[in-house]
C-alpha cells in the first residue's frame, strides 16, 4: 500500500522581488492556520537616469497576489516615497481585491490629531507632510517648464519625483499653471497613500520608536513578535525644527513655490527683490585682469548661477526628511532577529543606536547597549535606502555580528554617481557589510517576463552565495531567503 508523502514543514521566508529601484518584500511566516504573509511596501522610482524602473512592478504584484491568495495578514508602509508606496495605486486593479488584516505606517503619517479625531482636526504630522507635498510639487512645476536637461537638474528632478510620484514630463502647462498627472507608468504617491488608509476597509496603526506594536492575532499566535525602532517621536528635538518649513531650512530655498502661479524660481522672498542696475559696482562683478576693468555682469546673473545649488540643498533636505520618517521594524521569530530599515538615515539610525542623544562623533563605544546587542545578533537585514551612503552609518555595521543574510532592493546606475562617491548602492558600504554578511542585491539576477528579459548588471556573480545559516533561492522574478 503506497503511503503519502508527508507534506514539507513551512519555512519563515523572506522574498525580495526584482523592480528595479525600490523595495517590496514579502514576508512569510509559517502559521497553525498555515502560511500567513507581510508585504513590506511595494515600490519603484525611475530616478535620475531614468533606468531605475524596469518595468516589471504590476508583474510583481500579480506573481505576489497568486502566492498570497490575495490575503495579507500585514502590510507595512515604511515612508511615503514612490519607490516605496507606487504599487499600491500603479497596481490598483490587482489591490482592491486583496483581504487585508491590519496595516502599520509610521507616525508621520498620521491623519488627525489622536485627541481631536472626531470633529477630524488634521495632526500636525499631516499638515507637515502636506506642506512637503505642495512644496515638492511647486518646485518641480518650475523645474520642468524651466526645460533644463542636465545632470544636476535631473538629479533634483529625481528626488522630486520620488517625493511627489508624478513624472515632471507629464505636467501640462496652461496659461501658467501647471496639472498634475500620474507618471507613465501610472498611479502617484497621493493615490496610494488614500488607498492605504481608506480604502481596505481599517484604519492603519501609526508608530514611532517606543510604540508597542498591535500584531495581527494569527501572528502573534504563531510567535512572531515586533519592536519598532524608528522614527523619532515627534518631541526629539531635530524633528521639531522641522514643523514650520518657512523656518526649517527648506522654505526659505523654496520662497512660494507652492502657489504654482509663477514659473520662476524666487530663493529669497520678495524682500530681496530689486533692479540688477541698482548694484552695478565692484562687489557684484568680477575683476578683468587683461582690460583692468570690472565687466557689466549683472547680479541676476550671479544670482542665477548660485540658484541649481540652492535648488539641489532644498531637494535634497526634502528627501532626508522623507526618508527619516521611516519605520524601522525588527522582527522576533524562532530566536531569530530580522531587521527592516527601510529608507531611514542618519538621524533615524542615531536616535535608536544611542538612546535619543544627539552624538556629534557617533562612534561605536557609545552605542547603548540594547542597540549594540540587537545589531550584534542580527539573522537578516534588509539593507537601508537601497544601499545608499547615506543609510546604515559606519558605526552600525561595525557593530553588527557576523555570519548573516542581508538583501539590497536596488538599480544600479539610478542615483548619484562614483566621480563625488555618491553612487547608490555605494560599493565601499556593500563590500563592509560582505565581511559580516553573505549579501544578495536585487539587480544581480536576471529575469524574464512573457519572454522579455531584464539582465542583470555587468560583473554580477553567476550563482547566489550560500550563507552559514539559512539559504538563498532563485525564482522567476525574485530572490527568497529561509533564515
């Protein structure tokens, strides 16, 4: 008599899709009830070349929605960046068909004020984000029918879009104003974040460092437990210069880009406005040294050459804080300790690893000794803002233990470049985090969708490491993990 095969144990799993720059991981955690699963965003942007999307997101999406069964028992929305959120609303079709059992967003996100939510008074976290928004969108407005095509204006353009979710190309212009549309490849930051927290039927939970998270029962059952490390409370003092962008640092740049009447770009308000002709001496002209005369340049001129730098600090402010807001979730299952940082940078990763104090030489030793042990024992870290410099900081991988599995959701060629060291993955920070861990990027490994094939880069590895603990396995349109 033929006996059945006895049915294979499920496994913790962690899937990273292949799309480009951006993340989406799933994270699968096996149940009583049987696999239960966490999407953790889903997102990409093009960035500044252009290469960032690769086009396979919505394919991604149907592949995750036919493992799923459309049942979510968690979804987590690290930050508001389009490389983050875009698939909720480019995939709507796909979506609004998905079973959802909670939703966890930072507090950044939060909608009214906790105390006032009945008579639906917006939080102050909202009216921050919203003021980011429209900021976003005025100076990219003016950026794109300013027609400049050169690698710092894209490379402002690409933080903008990133923020906003819409493609500058995609802004009509009419009788100087400017409409926003979705970007070509559809859906924008606005219309993920409605879905997200009105439109799958619950209201999403809001947390910050310190919260104690609500975990859906069927995975608190299956004893899986969550601490979240990041964002700052909104009571850290760095965050709280942030809630008036008129004297935060950004505002100032942006004079009053929001109103999207004006095409130009106006850094200091009008009280600085006066005639060039006003101010025809030496201290706005340089000294011709063969004619031994000052040249009639006028100080619009200067003014205007200073203005892409100005343009490019305002940007890229806008994007720290963005990416600042982040969750950062470290996930407990079996003794094994899963770490998920999203975007989150400097400030984020400082304010968990030594305790709330602002460090000027944040060094190792003074890492507080909670933090030193959660990094000391890591199992899997999804490494921070696609491997960019500007996320993991030095003393954190000094201080993560060695032998574990780290995945990089990113594009090569998208962001920054090797000639100022800003390259996004920025190699030297992958090759740090090599030596403590058996790493996997996601544009590593080639794949083919309805007999269209994405390469990978050039000089990729031809097979996927084999850590000390746990596998990595190939799939169709992804890499999965087993810790």
């Amino acid at each position: 008599m033929a006996t059945k095969k006895k049915a294979k144990k499920a496994e913790l799993r962690i899937r990273m899709y292949r799309v480009g720059f951006g993340d989406f991981f799933l994270m699968t955690v096996p149940t009583d009830h049987g696999p239960q699963h966490i999407l953790i965003d889903c997102g990409v942007t093009p960035g500044k070349t252009k290469k960032g999307d690769i086009g396979t997101i919505k394919a991604a999406v149907a592949h995750m929605a036919e493992e799923t069964g459309k049942k979510l028992a968690l979804i987590i929305v690290t930050h508001r960046h389009q490389d983050h959120i875009i698939g909720f609303s480019r995939a709507a079709e796909i979506f609004n068909d998905f079973e959802v059992g909670a939703v966890w967003m930072s507090f950044w996100e939060t909608e009214y004020d906790p105390n006032e939510k009945k008579e639906k008074k917006k939080s102050l976290a909202s009216e921050f984000q919203d003021e980011l928004t429209a900021l976003a969108l005025g100076m990219q407005s003016r950026l794109a029918m300013a027609g400049k095509d050169d690698p710092e204006t894209n490379e402002i353009l690409a933080m903008l879009e990133n923020a906003t979710g819409v493609d500058h190309t995609e802004f009509a212009v009419k009788g100087g104003a400017s409409a926003k549309k979705p970007g070509k490849g559809g859906g924008t930051n606005a219309a993920s974040l409605t879905f997200l927290k009105t439109g799958l039927g619950l209201e999403p939970q809001y947390y910050m460092k310190g919260d104690k998270p609500k975990m859906p029962k069927v995975l608190k059952d299956a004893g899986l437990t969550a601490q979240i490390l990041g964002p700052p409370p909104p009571d850290a003092l760095d965050f709280m210069k942030l809630m008036d962008l008129k004297k935060g640092g950004v505002g100032q740049y942006l004079g009053e880009a929001e109103d999207g009447n004006d095409d130009t770009f106006d850094p200091f308000g009008t009280s600085w406005h006066a005639e060039a002709s006003e101010y025809q001496d030496s201290a706005f002209r340089e000294f011709d040294r063969e004619s031994k005369k000052y040249p009639a340049v006028a100080l619009e001129t200067t003014i205007q050459a200073a203005q892409p730098s100005l343009l490019f600090t305002a940007a890229k402010t806008l994007d720290d804080f963005l990416n600042n807001q982040s969750l950062v979730v470290l996930f407990t299952f079996d003794d094994k300790k899963l770490l998920f940082a999203g975007d989150a940078q400097g400030g984020n990763w400082e304010y968990w690893m030594y305790g709330g104090t602002p460090e000027k030489a944040p060094s190792v030793d003074k890492i507080i000794k909670d933090s030193a042990s959660i990094l000391g024992h890591l199992d899997f870290y999804k490494v921070g803002h696609h491997g960019s410099t500007n996320a993991t900081p030095v003393s954190a991988v000094e201080t993560m233990g060695g032998n574990f599995a780290s995945m990089c959701s990113t594009q090569e060629d998208s962001f920054g470049s090797v000639a100022n060291e800003s390259e996004v993955p920025r190699i030297p920070l992958l090759d740090a985090l090599a030596k403590k861990s058996k790493i996997v990027r996601s544009d590593q490994f080639a794949i083919t969708l309805a007999g269209s094939e994405v390469p990978a880069v050039k000089g990729s590895p031809k097979r996927l490491p084999k850590p000390k603990r746990g596998r990595f396995e190939r799939g169709s349109i992804y890499i999965d993990y087993f810790p």
